[in-house]
C-alpha cells in the first residue's frame, strides 16, 4: 500500500496541473521532468508524507485525537521537511513545534484533497464505523468541512474494500455511497481541480476500469490536474487486491527515492501496517 501510493505521487508530482500536451507525450512510466518547478525525480510529496504519519499513529496505538494527529503531522514534517504542501498547511507547520500550536496555527476550513490523500492507511481497520469515525476526526485537523470530510471517509472505505476484499471494484462506488454521501459511482471525465472529491472520483473511476497497476496509473495521469492525488489514492488503495496485477515496472520502485523514509522504510512501515488487517 504505502510503497505503491509513494510510487503513484512521486510519478504524478512531475504531472501535477501540467499542460495537457506534455502529460499525454510523456505519460509513459519513467520518472521524467515535466515541469521545472516539480519535486526531484522520483521523490514523493506532501500526500506521502502525511500518509505515513497516519500509518505510524496506526502501528503505534495511540490515542486517536486530534492534538496527537496534529502532533505526528508536525513531526514528520519537521523531521523531514519537503515541498508540495499548500501554503495554508506549510504555513502552520512551519510556525508550529507540536500538535497543540498546529491546531492553534491551523485554519481548517478547508475541502480540498489534503483530508483525503493520506487516508488510505485507514483502509486496514475492519469496523466500519470505527474507521468512518477516526477518518472524520483526522479530517477535522485540516480540513472540517463536509465535502472535505466526505472524501476522506470515502477514500478510507475504497481502501477497506480492496483490503478486505469485500466485492468486485466494479461495485465500489455504490458500496462507498452505502456509507458516506455523495456520488461516487458515476464515472470521472474531468480535469481534476483541487477540491477533494474530484480526486477521489476520478481515483474510483481508474480503479474500476483498469485490472493492472500499469494502466490504473497512467490513467490517473491523463486525467490531468491534481494527478498525484489521483495516482496516490488509486495505487494506495489497490496495492492488496489479488484482482488487480501489479505490474509496475522495476525502475519505478529502484528509482523511487532513498534516504531515511523512503523505500526501505516505507516497506518496513507497509510491512508493519498489514499486520493490523484484521483476519
């Protein structure tokens, strides 16, 4: 999960709002600088990163509220500072040294994608209710609103789903609509903006229209706009599912990035992570 939605960012990010003529030249899985102002090759975002917070505060066991959410959030960035943040959350990161001032620095009024693209750890917890309100609440840290909320809490159920295998992708959307509003089963054809829902929409329509990780990601991409997002909860959310063929190609995970939480901790972290799933 972790290592293949840190693939699907790191691959996204040099796609990210590019214009739509280089995305369709260049979207042929190889790390490649599109844009000049992009994140180093291979290296992956702020979606990543805050993905990896939740996943340590799941292998940890900590209390689920929202100053010790709001406290791994600053830890992991301060630990391992990168771009890619919107200048709202930089913003009261950078000002703020634990979870207490965070929340205080922080204006959560917010539905973009932030809630939404670091929610599929949460796909590993097997009560349903449980995961919809632990979801919320880390939503509420930095993006309270209903749309922002909706897409977390739907984006936390896509990857419960695949997880626990729970029905064929072509289903997800009606599943998703079961639990949380919105409308998540018709099909994306849009550019994708920043608000949060549109991620996750057109995430949902590549997962349920593709069966190899190959093709699911190049078709994040080409949906231009917020594509890491896209990329990063559709791979996130489907690394598990034994329908769907990983068939990524080595050089995407030989040229993700290094250094001390990337590759190998992320596996490790992963490795961790999976061992919540309930049997």
């Amino acid at each position: 999960m972790l290592v293949e939605l840190a693939i699907g960012d790191a691959y996204g990010a040099q796609f990210e709002f590019a214009d739509p003529d280089l995305v369709a030249a260049h979207n042929d899985l190889q790390y490649i600088k599109v844009r000049e102002d992009a994140v180093l090759l291979g290296h992956y975002t702020d979606d990543t990163q805050q993905s990896i917070a939740i996943a340590e505060l799941l292998v940890e066991g900590v209390e689920w509220t929202p100053e010790n959410i709001a406290q791994k959030f600053v830890e992991v960035y301060h630990r391992d500072p990168r771009p890619g943040y919107s200048r709202r959350v930089r913003t009261a990161l950078h000002a703020s040294t634990n979870g207490a001032e965070f929340l205080a620095n922080i204006d959560p009024v917010s539905d973009r994608s932030g809630a939404s693209m670091r929610a599929c750890p949460l796909g590993i917890i097997s009560d349903i209710p449980e995961l919809i309100e632990r979801t919320t609440i880390q939503a509420k840290v930095s993006h309270n609103t209903s749309l922002g909320i909706q897409a977390a809490v739907a984006t936390a159920l896509a990857s419960h789903y695949c997880v626990y295998e729970v029905g064929d992708l072509a289903d997800l959307g009606k599943f998703v609509e079961s639990h949380v509003k919105g409308d998540w089963h018709t099909p994306y054809k849009e550019f994708v903006g920043q608000k949060g829902w549109m991620s996750v929409r057109a995430a949902f329509t590549a997962m349920q229209n593709h069966t190899n990780l190959s093709d699911m990601l190049k078709a994040c991409i080409a949906f231009t706009g917020d594509v890491d997002t896209v990329a990063t909860i559709a791979l996130g959310a489907c690394a598990n599912l034994p329908s769907i063929e990983n068939n990524l190609p080595d050089h995407l995970y030989q040229q993700l990035e290094a250094g001390n939480y990337g590759l190998e901790y992320l596996q490790q972290l992963n490795a961790k992570l999976l061992k919540l799933k309930k049997q």
